[in-house]
C-alpha cells in the first residue's frame, strides 16, 4: 500500500471507508483511487492528477478494521 493513501486514510477514515463499505455491499471486488492536487493553490478549478492506485475493495475494508458482519445495519 502506498504511502498517499495510508496517509488519505488517517485523514479521511469515515469518507474512505463509506466508499469501500459502498463498494462491497454492492459486489464490487476492485476499486481505483485517484490522487489529484491543485494546478496552482489559489485555483479550485484546474487539478493534476497525480497518479492512481488499483486495489481490492477487501483490503481497503481490512486496513479500516471494518466488520463486514455489520456492514448492512450502519449504512442502511
């Protein structure tokens, strides 16, 4: 696992794990995560992308420390 998304997910644990919960429950296997950053700082509009990560959508749960039993009561 990259360095970004170890970071990404301390910084954005609830968000990272509703896509991954999302994921599962709807029987996706893989999911692309996309790293992007602003052109310029003072820009909201144009962004770079910085690269992509391919991975399965089990792993990303695993790294949450995620109970798949009780996926369905939390998010529905």
């Amino acid at each position: 696992m990259s360095a970004n998304l170890r970071n990404d997910l301390m910084n954005d644990y609830l968000k990272i794990t509703k896509f991954a919960v999302q994921s599962y429950i709807s029987g996706v296997e893989k999911m692309r995560i996309g790293f992007v950053s602003r052109a310029n700082t003072k820009d909201n509009e144009n962004h770079i992308i910085n690269g992509f990560l391919d991975t399965e959508t089990d792993q990303i749960l695993s790294l949450t420390n995620f109970n798949k039993i009780n996926a369905y009561e939390k998010f529905f």
